[in-house]
C-alpha cells in the first residue's frame, strides 16, 4: 500500500522529516514551500513552490494528488498556512500532524522582556538600548521603521524588504551560528540589545548565549497560539508516530 504525504516546509524539521519519509518504500512526499528564500537547498522527495489559495484551495490539491497525510512543519510564525492546513486536513478527512520545535526558555542570568508583537517589540527599545542586533527576519522590518534614534544590525537569509529602519545596517548570514561567533559580531558592533521571535531549535539559539554572556537585555517575542484544536508534536520522531505510515 503506497502513501501521499504531503509536507509543509521551510525549516530544518520539515527536511528531516521529509528525507524519513522518502526513505521508506512506498511513501510519496511533496514538500511544500512558501517561495520566500529563492534557494531553499536540495529536498528529498517532490518539491512544489508557493501558496494553495487559502484553506479551501489546500484541501482541493490535497483531492487532486490523492494526498493521505498532512505534516504541517512550518515555521512556528507562520499561522495562517497552519489554520488553512488544519482546516483543509478536517474538510478532506486526510490524516494530519503538527510539529513545532519547543520554544525557548530563559536561563540563570537572562535579562529577557518578552512581546506579544514586533509592534510591542518595537516600542520596548528606546527603553533598553541604542545599538539593537534585529533578528526577526526579512519581512517584518516595517513596525522598527520610525525609531530614527536607534541603530539596528538586521541579519536575514536574503536581503530585507523595505521599509527599513532609517539607521540600519543589513549582514546576510544563514545559521547554524557559535556562541563564540555571536559573542564576537556582538562586540565587534557595540550591539547592546538583541531583538528575536522565539523560534526555538538549535540552529540560532547561540545568540541568546552570547547575548547572556555579555549581559545584554533581550526583547523575545512570544510564539503565536495554534489553532483551537490544533495540538502540536515537538519532534520529527514524534510526528513520525503521529502519521503511523509503519516501516513501509
């Protein structure tokens, strides 16, 4: 008996999860991306790029390609493709699983103000510093835009979409990143508040590190809430559980 799964990716989890499956015989995985990095990397298995048209767009490409499960693996900012998928799971019947890397959480020594938005992140600054490592990625500049007086070191994959911040410096650098490494950019800049989304994983975590070391305040912005009803697995073994695919 063959499967369709069908992966929503874009992070480290969603190819590892993708390459498990692809492993196993008879299983057909298409990941799916957003279209926001133009180099995404190799991916096992199909590879579809952009979006479905909404919840009842997914759940109409899920009929047409006979999907049999759905592994939302997205980022854990990304809400409305993980609404959409669990709507369109529900509308088809098709099996679906959640996994999201757990968040972080502060340490002995973390100076940590936490934010329900960029916006609320934005308005916490002038308060803690005026050298500001901006690490929220490339899309969400727009809320740091009418802070003149503060200068921002903006790290991103692919160069930031405007607006940009009036004093704003751009380092394009994809993760994983060293304590050491982080400790140095943060000198080497004066940066003296750092600026993130509580993505978890290990993959950028050492900023938090470094930003501890050197005891810098640090604005995290709180993860936004799954779906009522939506639960979610925090590993890709855990998801391989979920799906029940066995050793096919």
């Amino acid at each position: 008996m063959s499967h369709h799964v069908l992966v929503l990716g874009g992070t480290t989890e969603a190819r590892e999860l993708a390459a498990r499956l692809a492993a196993r015989p008879g299983v057909r995985v298409t990941t799916s991306l957003a279209g926001r990095v133009s180099r995404p990397g190799v991916l096992d298995g199909d590879v579809r790029i952009g979006g479905f048209g909404g919840a009842d767009g997914l759940a109409r490409w899920l009929r047409e390609h006979r999907v049999d499960a759905v592994a939302d693996a997205t980022h854990p900012f990304a809400t409305g493709i993980t609404a959409n998928a669990a709507r369109a799971a529900a509308a088809t019947g098709v099996a679906a699983v959640v996994l999201r890397r757990p968040g972080w959480r502060p340490g002995p020594g973390d100076r940590w103000h936490s934010a329900v938005s960029l916006t609320e992140a934005a308005a916490l600054l002038p308060e803690l510093g005026s050298r500001v490592f901006l690490t929220t990625g490339r899309l969400g500049l727009a809320p740091f835009v009418n802070l003149p007086q503060l200068h921002f070191l903006v790290r991103s994959v692919e160069a930031p979409e405007p607006p940009l911040p009036l004093d704003v410096e751009v380092l394009l650098a994809r993760g994983p990143y060293t304590v050491e490494g982080e400790r140095t950019l943060l000198r080497e800049h004066r940066i003296d508040l750092l600026v993130t989304k509580d993505s978890g994983g290990e993959a950028t975590a050492a900023k938090l590190e470094a930003a501890r070391d050197l005891e810098l305040p640090v604005v995290v912005v709180r993860r936004p809430p799954l779906p009522d009803g939506v639960d979610a697995v925090p590993d890709v073994e855990s998801a391989l559980t979920r799906l029940d695919l066995g050793a096919r």
